[in-house]
C-alpha cells in the first residue's frame, strides 16, 4: 500500500537513531503518559485479575510438590511421555467436541482480554471517549469484527500448529534415534522460538479487527505482513519476546510466589493484583503503542488514527 507521510514527520537520519530513540520515546514515555491519562484502564485489567484470583481458593496447593526432583530422571520420564504418550492424547483431544467447546470459551475470554481493551484504545486514540468509557468501549463492537478476529485467530493457531507439529517430528525423530531428555529440551526451544510470533498474531489480530475501515481480504494483507515481511517479523518478534520477559516475571513468577507464600485468601489477591495490574496494563498500553508504530506505513490504520498521526503523537516513528 501506499505510505502517506505526516506532514510534521521530522527527517530521519542516516544511521536511523532518530527513528530508534522516537521508538523508544514512544514506548515508554508516551504510554505512561496515556495509561494514566485513562485510569479506566487500570479498573478493567483490575477486575479481570481477581476474577482470576478468586478461582484459586478451589485450588489445594500442595507446598512439598514444589521441592526438586532428580531432574535427570524427571526430564527422561517427561520425554518418553511427550514422544510416546502425547501424541495419542492429543489426537483423542482432537476428536472430542469438548475440546472445540473449551476452544469457543477461551476465544471468548480473548475477546474479553484483547479485544475488549483494544476497542478501548482505540476509542482513547481517536479521542471519542472519556472517563470510564469502558461500557461504550463494549458497544462499539461489532459482530463483523469479532468474525473476522475469529478468523485471524484460527490463521495464527494454524500457523501455530503447523510449526509445533513440524518441531515434534523432528525431535522425535532425534528421540527414537537417542533416548535422552535433549530432544525434549530441543523441541521447547524450537516452540518458543515461535512464541512471540504466536503473541504478535493474537495482539495484531484484535487491534485490526477494531478497525472500522477495510474491507475483510485487506485487514487480512495487513495480518499476514508477520509471515510475509521479513523485517516487521524481526521487530515483532524482538517487541514480543520483550514482552513475554516482563511478562513471565512481574505478572506470572512473582505474582505465583505471592499465591504459593500468603496464606490469607484476601491479602494474597490484593498482593498479587497489585503487583500485575500496572506492569500487564502498561505492557497493553506499550504495545498498542506498538502496533501504531509498525503499521504506520499502511494507509487504512493511518485513516483509522488520522487525528493522533496528526496531532504528531507518532512523531517520527515508523518501523519500515
């Protein structure tokens, strides 16, 4: 597609460092100023948290399950059952309604996570919402955006499978050939590898979807640039793996060691949600932030955002 150049985008230079330093700006200053600007945010990822939290109370923790194993033995025993068992559970898996059933609830919940928040911030960067807003956020969906998610998501998973199924017959092969734990150490390698891309389709996804320009083929142009554009690729996959760092440690490691520590159902929930509400809502923030940067050479998200491109929020930042 065309690229349309704001009329305030400053000259990069030669060796880019004013586009990487806008990038940087972009993520990090501009984001908190916005999450901020919008505490209503701050309330919905808040609330989704401890109602996660809550389902922990059903949940017996045994604390001496936590002690080392013989991790020599361990990781044996976890490759013969990934070569040898997994295979026949995931195929009784996929031949049992229910996990279709289970498949539609968490789609569902992404939507409730992802795409709900999206419309939100979209809302927020077209300058059509204040306040709490969250409920005209809810509204503004529609049934065609959500299709065309679901669509997107179903691509992603795919690409997703595909990938992991390859890794498998590989690593199995290697497992036949040699019965040790490194193949099973291999294959997680190789799948998380191509886990940022996963996170970058799922994010992606519910930001075009929220478009209300575009026709369906075009939204899809735009999500398939993470296959077919080497270097959005490589800057997705930086931005993700990033983000799945932070993520792993402030919202899943340290929260977990919360639950597993605090006996007191309530001071454990309030302990936890505190420490993941803002570092999980600033990562949103950042990565819409993000998804504005990367696709600011595309015509039909510059005509979404038109006023924010032109109030020179964006600045300089593109990431051809």
């Amino acid at each position: 597609m065309n690229r349309i150049t704001p009329s305030k985008e400053k000259p990069l230079r030669p060796d880019g460092r004013t586009r990487s330093k806008g990038l940087l700006r972009l993520l990090l200053v501009d984001s908190a100023r916005d999450l901020f600007r919008y505490k209503s945010f701050f309330l919905l990822i808040f609330v989704l948290i401890l109602a996660d939290r809550v389902l922990t109370k059903t949940v017996r923790m045994d604390r001496t399950a936590i002690l080392p194993p013989d991790l020599r033995a361990a990781g044996l025993e976890s490759a013969r059952y990934v070569f040898q068992d997994l295979p026949g559970i995931v195929l009784a898996l996929l031949t049992d309604y229910r996990t279709f059933l289970a498949a539609a609830g968490l789609f569902l919940l992404k939507q409730l996570i992802s795409m709900w928040p999206s419309s939100d911030m979209r809302r927020m960067h077209r300058s059509e919402r204040s306040g709490f807003g969250l409920i005209g956020s809810l509204a503004a969906l529609k049934w065609r955006q959500v299709a065309w998610d679901a669509f997107a998501v179903g691509s992603i998973c795919a690409a997703t499978g595909i990938w992991s199924a390859a890794a498998f017959g590989v690593c199995r092969s290697l497992w036949v050939g040699a019965p040790t734990a490194w193949p099973l150490l291999l294959l997680a390698v190789l799948i998380g590898l191509f886990l940022p891309v996963a996170m970058a389709g799922f994010s992606f996804s519910s930001k075009l979807a929220v478009l209300y320009r575009g026709r369906f083929g075009e939204k899809l142009v735009l999500f398939f640039r993470l296959f077919t554009d080497l270097r959005f690729l490589l800057r997705s996959w930086l931005f993700f793996l990033a983000r799945i760092a932070v993520e792993s440690v402030f919202v899943a490691a340290i929260p977990a060691l919360v639950l597993l520590s605090v006996d007191i159902f309530w001071l454990r929930i309030l302990v936890a949600g505190l420490l993941a509400t803002p570092v999980y809502s600033y990562l949103k923030m950042a990565t819409f932030k993000f998804f504005l940067a990367i696709y600011s050479d595309t015509e039909l998200v510059r005509q979404e955002y038109a006023a924010y491109y032109a109030a020179g929020d964006a600045g300089a930042v593109t990431c051809r």
